[in-house]
C-alpha cells in the first residue's frame, strides 16, 4: 500500500488518508492561526505577495488559488489603478478568507507577534489620504503640500503634531482616520497613498506615526466621498 504524503495548508505534512482527522486537530488549528499571522506580516511588508500574474498592461490578478469570495468585492485594475486585487490581498479580510479562521483571532494573533510599538520601526510601507486636485496629489490639510509618486519629501517630527508626514499602518487605517476639520480640501476627491517610510517618527496614541521621511509609491485605495464622509462620522 503506497501512502501519499501532502501538505496542508498550516504547514504539516501528513498522510493523504489521514487529512480530514488532521483538519479536526488543535495542532492544524494552531498552526493554521500562527500560518496566517506570519503571512498577514509578510505580505505587509512586501516580503510574501499574493499568487498571480500581471498582464500586459501591468495589472495584477490573483491567480485561482489566492481567489476568495471577499475578491468578487474588488473594483477590477485599470491602467490607472492596476494593484486594486494586490492592495486587496494583503489586507485582514482576505487573509482571513485564504486561511478560514476567525478575523479577531487573527488580528490577536498578529498583535503577539508584533506589537505595535515594534511597527514603526520594522514597516516600511505606510499609508496617507490625500487629495486629488487637477491629479496631482496634494494635502487634504494644508491644499497645498504635493505628494508625487517615487519622489521624497521631508520635514522634521516635532512632538505635538508640530512636524513630520502623518501615516496609518494600513491603508483601511488611512481611509478612516480623521482629518482636522479646518483642511481646506475635505470635500475634494480622495485616495490612499502607499507611501515608503524612513527617517525619524514619533508615535501618537490613536495609532498615528509621524515620519521626518516618505516617499509616495503607489494609489492603494481610491476613496468615494461619500464612503469619506461616512467614515469620518
Ligand atoms: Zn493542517
Ligand atoms: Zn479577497
């Protein structure tokens, strides 16, 4: 008799024969949990990417593998914004689809193996709104202050909102994180920058970072105002 040894997706190798005892065991479900956490990290911090391919005009799709049904909910890549499924995949509600378990549990499991004091100091791609004006990207706060794609800005972090570039650790984050009522571009059109981090940062307890150093990469999201309005409520 020939045994046919597979591996499940929290990582054991086990008998063929045997899968469904081993889908019913604490040993998978905690290992699928711990899988799932370390892939939620890595594909935060672009050292795991989504299963696809990119097509001729640079747009990622999720290969049949990475597909869930929370995808089907996913503005299709354009030219213009072709990482809308890659955004996606990297995010907690689709990791949680991929690997079946519990997003609180998820997102537990994520704290532990990094807290979000060490986030700053490891995460290199954090997340801003800005606005859209003529399509160029400018501040929301000031109307004025220029975000373009692979160019740096810089400005000292001062404690006290007094400097630096005010970033979320996730692009969800960004969308919903308040502005301060008196910017002068609330009502212009919106989106979520992906934006490379360096230099100096300080930490503001609302999840908040400053960092002296970003670097605009790429669109993440693209916001409808009325879903702004809604989140900023
Ligand atoms: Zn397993
Ligand atoms: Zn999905």
């Amino acid at each position: 008799m020939t045994t046919t040894i597979v591996e499940c997706q929290c990582g054991a190798r086990i008998r063929k024969s045997s899968r469904a005892a081993h889908l019913r065991t604490t040993r998978h479900a905690t290992q699928l949990l711990a899988a799932a956490a370390e892939a939620y990290i890595a594909r935060q911090d672009r050292t795991e990417h989504p299963v696809g391919r990119f097509d001729n005009a640079g747009r990622f799709w999720p290969d049949d593998s990475e597909w869930r049904g929370c995808c089907s909910g996913v503005r299709e890549p354009s030219r213009s914004y072709p990482y809308s499924y890659m955004v996606h995949c990297r995010t907690m509600t689709h990791i949680t689809r991929l690997y079946g378990v519990d997003e609180q549990v998820l997102r537990r499991e994520v704290r532990k193996l990094r807290p979000p004091e060490h986030l700053g100091a490891t995460q290199r791609v954090w997340f801003k709104r800005v606005a859209v004006v003529d399509g160029r990207f400018v501040s929301i706060f000031d109307g004025v202050t220029e975000y373009r794609l692979g160019k740096q800005l810089i400005q000292a972090v001062r404690t006290n909102h007094g400097g630096g570039f005010y970033v979320r650790d996730t692009a969800e984050g960004a969308a919903a994180a308040p502005v301060p009522d008196d910017s002068v571009l609330l009502d212009a059109p919106q989106v979520v920058l992906a934006v490379e981090v360096g230099g100096s940062y300080t930490r503001y307890d609302n999840g908040k970072v400053a960092f002296s150093r970003i670097t605009p990469l790429y669109v993440a999201l693209e916001l409808e105002l009325e879903a702004v309005t809604q989140l900023a409520a």
